[in-house]
C-alpha cells in the first residue's frame, strides 16, 4: 500500500515475489559446504514493512567462526594464493555474471530483507553489486600496473563485517577487491540483512569457486567480534558505527592485523545563492531520504546561504510532500520502511530532543503505515551547531538545517564535525566548487549532485570517518602489503 | 693559554622558537660508556600540547603552499644541512658512532631529504586518477594531508631514522610533532636549527627531546593529532593504537633500520595522505559526439 497525500496518489504497483526463492532456514557457509551452528541456535529474519518472518537465520559463535577462519586460511594457503591471477579473475568475473541473472531476485529479496525502495534495490544496490565484481576481476592480473616499483602480496584471511544499510552492496565491496588481490573471505552480514549475502554464497558456490575461499558466517557483535580476535585474520575490514570501529581498533592494536574502517558521517550538503536552486532541492531530497536516510555519507546538515534560504526551505517542504512512503515492493515508493525497530526506536529519539531543543520541526504530512517501521520525512530548521541534531549521526530520514552568509563562515561549520566522509556543494561557479572541495575535510565531495557510487570510484573517510578506500584503484591497497 | 669553548645548550623547538622545557626539567645523555655528552630538554606534556598548538596553526598554510614550493623549501634544507655536515658527524661521534659511519650517514640524509623535495610535486600526479565511472560525471580522486602526524623517532638512530620519518611526512603538506630518540637526541635539535633557516614555516616541524615513556601519552591520546608514525621496536605500540582509537588516528609501524635503498618511496608519503575523490555532473544535451 502506497500512502496517500495531498498532491499524488498513485495506483499500487507491486513487484512480484513469486520468482524468488527463499529457504525457511539458513545454515553458515564454510568452506563450501551448508553447515549447521554448532550452538544449534538459529534467530529470525523479518520484513520490516509487515514484521513478518522472512526467514531462520544461523547464529555463528566462536567455533563456527574459527570453522570458517580456518577453511579460509586452508583455501589461501592451498589452493587461492596458487592460481594465476588471470584464473582468479575468471572466477571473480563468473561470479559477478551469475548475479547480473540473478538480478531481480537479489532487488527483491534487498528490498523484502532490508526495507529499502525496488527503485533502489534494483537500479542501485544490486546493479552496482554485480558491477563491482566485474570490475575488480579485471583487476585480479593487473595489480603490477597499479602500484608500480613497489612489490605488493595478499594478505591471507580477510574477516569482513558489513552493515545492514546497503546489504548486498557492502558484501561486494568488500569480497570482490578482497579475492581480486588473492586474499580469501570470512564475511559477516549484519543481523537484520543476511538473506542476500547467503544468496550469494549460492551463487559464488555455483560459479565453482574453490571452497573456502569464502565463507559466509551469519549472526550477532559476539560473531563480529570472534573473526576481528581470530589470531588467523590477517586484516579486518568494517563498515558500521564509529563506535564499534574504535572498538576494532583497540581490540587489534598489539598485531600485525591491517584494517580499513568505513565509519560514520555527518555530511555537510552546502547550497548557495548561485545554485540550480530546483536541481539542489532534488539533491538534498536525495541526500537524505535515498535509502530512508541509512547511508553513512548521507548529507544530513544541510548549509543553505541566508539570502535563499526561506525559498529553498519552501521548495523543499513541497517537495518532501511529493514523495511516496509505503511498500518498499511498490514500485512508486521513494521511502521504504525503517530496517528495524531497534533503528526506528533511535530515530524518534532524535526527533524528541530536536523538538525539545525547540528547532523548527516539520514532517510531510503522509499517512503512514499501520504495520510496519516507519518514519515520516523530517526537517529541523535553525539547529544551532552545537545541537545534538548537527553533532550526532542520526541514520534516518532526519535533516537538520542551518543557514550561513560567507563561502568562509560554511567552511569552518562544515568542517566542524569529528566525522569527514563525504559532502556536497551546489553553485553555479566553478572557482567556488573547486575552493569548498578543496577545503572541505571529506573523503567524497559531490558538487552539484549528491549520494553517487560507482565501482571505479574510491569511497572512504577522513578523521573519525574511519580509514581506508573501498572502490577503484585505490581499493586495492586495502589488500595488499 | 688554552681556550675555553663555547658549549652549546641543547633546547627544544616549538613553533620556530628555541624553548627549554616549561616542566624545568633535564636529562643527561650519555655515550655507551656512560660519559655525560649534554644536558636535554626533559620535555614534559605541557610540551607536547604547546608543539600540538603550533603544529596544528601551521598545518593549513603549509598544506596550501603551492607543491612546487614545498620542494623548494626542502631542497635548502639539504643545502643548509650540506653546510653543517661536520658539526652533525661530530655530534654522531659523541654518540658513538665512527667518523666513517657518521659522514656517510650524514650523506644519507642529505640525499634523502633531496629525494623527498623532489617528490612534493610528483606523488600526488603519480597516486591520483580520474575515474571512469558509468555516469555522465567528471569523477577524480586526489590526496590531501593527514593533517598534524606525531612522529616517534627509533631509538637506535639520531638522525637518518629521523629523517627517514620526517620528510615524507612533511613533504605532503602536514606538520609534525617529533620525539626524538631518548638515548641518541643531539642531532634532532641541531637539524631543528637547519630547519629554522631553511624557510621551513615555523610549527611544521616540532622537536621535543625527553623520556618516550612519558611522552608517547600525551601525543598519542591528543585529540588534534590525526596520524602517529612510529617503528616497531617501540615497548608503546600497543598503548599508542589503543590510545589513538579515540579519534581514530592513523597509526603506521615501520622497522627501526631504515634501509638507504628501501627506506623511501612514494608510499610513505601516501601513508599520510587522506585520499578525497570530487565527483561533477558532465552536461550531456545536444548531438555533437567525440566524434570528428
């Protein structure tokens, strides 16, 4: 059911699910094979648009992980770090062919799993997925070229942790550069979003990869947390909250173990006087709503230039009013639900103190489900810098919006945040965009456009953003010593 | 009758200044046989914080200067050190080393620091891309500084370890608080005053000399410090990544020799580069192709 509002009402046109096919119960996938958690334990995976079960999900502990570290040491040492690099890239490229068939369903399953849009889940997450496969594979024989007079090895075991916001995706970017430069995997999915990385562990079963070379261990923080102390991973990448990263980095200082952290954001979205003003609305529609504000660099503290600050607000309310919140199968739907109770729990949270703080609050007036988490789109305008709302990452459909008069004055509040990963800038001039990007402290910067990705394209944080690049050439060093 | 000589008073260097220590305090270094050679800085935490404070003011200007000029400004370090070889072999000697060793390890680090002035305007041509994405969008990835690195010297070297870990931190436009090594100091302070009259902007480079033991703290756990480099002989490396979490600084682990011929290359400039990727949408209205 697409919730109805005052502007546009659409007729419900909802994606199919009869072509997909889910199992009721999903074991570890180590070293080749389904294998039951030794605890017998399994816990629930739900639809957070219905709260209905999806699916039983197997919850690994410490024996299961080092099952799975141990199948992955075994494939490296044996049979991974043998191959030629033109095989490896074979396999790696199989595997990104098999997803591209398997596309649709994986969009639906993303999209039944995590709450997120089909439009998202199909033209976004599971394109860019089977994309970054393809284009890491090419990589697997090349490495010479990209790190040239320097003599660069795999690192062995990769244990891997990724987030519940970009399911699929977050497994791509980090198994694909992980086996393109001849490391193998233990990943784990987070708990709310396994159904698509088990998915493919079908697939990289059928495109025959060696067993073991990745492993695909289900559960909680205690499975996180046994791959990141398993003396046998020689380097940990995470995407998740900072504080679990800092956590990271204090469990591993001592070893030899590398690590890449993609952490939190509070990204800057800067407008001036000089922008496409209609372009720039569209862009903070996108900054913060695309995957109902579940994106780390999502651009939740929006800077707009005073003298066109009450015209863009105005725009922007009307446009917010547009957008269709409901059934993430719905073709039509722009917001999904929230991914989980938990997550929309720490939502209305935020929205408590911004109202409290007395910054002025609005919400699209829609209907929102009865069943189900959601979150109607949200603006506090006038949030002081020192608000909890411009501080603090929210990881929801939530923006806080302050106004400023000099490029000088939006640079230090920009850069007034211990986090460092992405931001946007929108004006017409090009001497302006190329002072704030140079100046702004942020690992990505859109200029005249906002939340974009692609494979070739280096993506990661300064300061408390975390360290490291996932994508591109850059990726690669993640990998390699 | 004999001359009396003129002794030199080992300070510290804070932002282009000269200091003693504001704890009061000195250590004596000693030879290997234990013969007293000078009194140090016993630099205290209030130190590391007033070097942070000057290091942190410095940084911007020197990311901004132009890439070429960094290279410049490095290259006279190495003139101004090729003047003073004889005083750093000497003070080498005093810390037990040959007057062999001492002249070539001088050498070293004189060509060392000519090799890091002339990557100041290469490494980011070298390491950066444009990026061929799948959309109409100009996508370009290049590196910027860390920002303020706190730089641990090796305990076994008084300067080419140094050197070794200052120039490519300071060639890619961040500053620097350094600790020199505790049993081997008189040469960090003696480059100081190369440093000072080679135009090295003052608070680029900070040089405290004291006890690592209660050093490394302060500068580690200092939430405007975004990187340590540090070698892997150290007895603080756990604590230094435990204690650099906090703000997730950078921490990079190198061996303590420095290897003349490995020691140096472009990754150890990247290792202290953040690297920013700009993305702009390409208009893409109209007919006309590539085409001709």
């Amino acid at each position: 059911m697409t919730t109805k509002n005052n502007n546009w009402d659409y007729a419900a046109s909802v994606e199919s699910t009869a072509h997909i096919k889910l199992n009721k119960k999903y074991a570890l996938y180590i070293d080749g094979k389904w294998v039951e958690p030794s605890s017998k334990k399994y816990f629930t995976t739900h639809n957070p648009h219905n709260e209905e079960r999806i699916a039983e999900i197997a919850d690994a502990n410490d024996h299961d992980v080092d099952l799975a570290v141990k199948a992955a040491d075994r494939a490296y040492k044996e049979v991974w770090s043998k191959i030629s690099a033109s095989e490896r890239g074979k396999y790696i490229f199989r595997i990104a062919r098999l997803m591209q068939e398997h596309a649709r369903e994986l969009a639906v399953i993303e999209s039944l799993d995590s709450g997120k849009p089909i439009r998202e889940s199909r033209d976004i997450d599971i394109p860019l997925a089977c994309n970054h496969f393809f284009y890491y594979a090419g990589w697997a024989d090349k490495l010479e070229y990209a790190f040239p007079n320097q003599k660069k090895e795999a690192l062995g075991v990769a244990g891997q942790i990724i987030p519940w916001n970009f399911p699929l995706l977050m497994a791509a970017w980090k198994i694909a550069p992980a086996l393109a430069t001849g490391n193998t995997v233990v990943l784990k999915p987070a708990e709310t979003t396994s159904l698509t990385a088990l998915k493919l562990a079908e697939i990289i079963h059928a495109s025959g990869l060696p067993p073991g070379v990745v492993n695909i261990v289900t559960g909680y923080g205690h499975t996180g947390a046994a791959i990141v102390s398993h003396p046998k991973v020689a380097k940990i990448a995470f995407t998740g909250s900072t504080a679990v990263g800092k956590l990271i980095q204090r469990s591993i200082a001592g070893t030899t173990k590398k690590a890449t952290l993609e952490l939190g954001g509070k990204s800057a979205n800067i407008i001036f006087d000089d922008a496409p003003i209609d372009q720039a609305v569209e862009g903070i529609i996108n900054g913060i709503f695309f995957n109902q504000g579940h994106v780390c660099c999502a651009g939740s503290r929006l800077f707009v230039q005073e003298n066109v600050a009450e015209k863009v607000i105005r725009k922007l309310k009307h446009r917010m009013q547009s957008l269709q919140i409901g059934n993430p199968l719905d073709k039509n739907t722009d917001i999904g639900a929230i991914n989980s109770a938990e997550q929309l729990s720490i939502i209305n949270k935020y929205i408590k103190i911004g109202i409290k703080e007395g910054s002025e609050f609005f919400q699209s007036k829609c209907v929102l489900p009865k069943k189900g988490y959601y979150c109607a789109p949200t603006l506090f305008i006038n949030v002081a810098q020192s608000s909890v709302l411009t501080q603090e990452e929210i990881f929801g459909p939530v923006l806080s919006i302050q106004t400023f008069r000099t490029v000088d004055e939006v640079i230090q509040k920009a850069n007034n945040s211990p986090y460092g990963l992405a931001a946007g800038v929108w004006t017409d001039k090009g001497s302006k965009i190329f002072n704030l990007t140079s100046k702004l402290k942020a690992g990505v910067v859109w200029a005249n456009t906002y939340n974009k990705f692609d494979p070739s394209s280096p993506f990661g944080g300064y300061k408390e953003s975390g360290y490291g690049r996932e994508g591109g050439l850059h990726g690669l060093a993640a990998y390699l010593k | 009758m004999k001359r009396i000589e003129v002794l030199k008073t080992y300070k510290i260097y804070i932002g282009g200044k000269f200091p003693r220590t504001e704890s009061g305090r000195f250590y004596e270094a000693t030879n290997a046989s234990g013969r007293s050679i000078a009194n140090m800085c016993k630099s205290s935490r209030k130190d590391i914080r007033n070097a942070v404070v000057a290091a942190r003011k410095a940084q911007g200007a020197w990311q901004e200067r132009t890439a070429f000029n960094r290279g410049q400004i490095l290259y006279r370090i190495a003139e101004i050190l090729e003047g003073r070889k004889s005083q750093f072999i000497e003070e080498l000697m005093l810390q037990d080393s040959t007057k062999k060793a001492a002249q070539i390890e001088v050498n070293d680090c004189i060509d060392r620091i000519v090799y890091y002035a002339g990557w100041c305007d290469k490494f980011n041509q070298v390491a950066s891309s444009v990026n061929p994405v799948s959309s109409s969008h100009f996508n370009f990835s290049s590196y910027e500084p860390t920002g303020l690195v706190g730089i641990i010297s090796p305990e076994s070297s008084s300067l080419f370890g140094l050197v070794s870990m200052l120039l490519p931190v300071i060639s890619g436009g961040n500053s620097c608080v350094l600790i020199a090594s505790e049993s081997k100091p008189l040469c960090a302070v003696t480059l100081a005053e190369v440093l000072n009259t080679s135009d090295v902007p003052p608070g680029v480079v900070n040089i405290l000399t004291g006890q690592v033991s209660e050093l490394w703290s302060p500068l580690s756990s200092h939430m405007d410090v975004n990187a340590i480099s540090i070698c892997s002989r150290s007895a603080y490396i756990k604590d230094i990544q435990i204690a650099s979490a906090d703000n997730l600084k950078r921490v990079r682990t190198y061996d303590d020799e420095w290897d003349v011929q490995g020691g140096q290359g472009i990754q150890y400039i990247t290792d202290f580069q953040e690297l920013k990727t700009t993305w702009h949408p390409i208009e893409n209205i109209g007919g006309s192709s590539s085409s001709y």
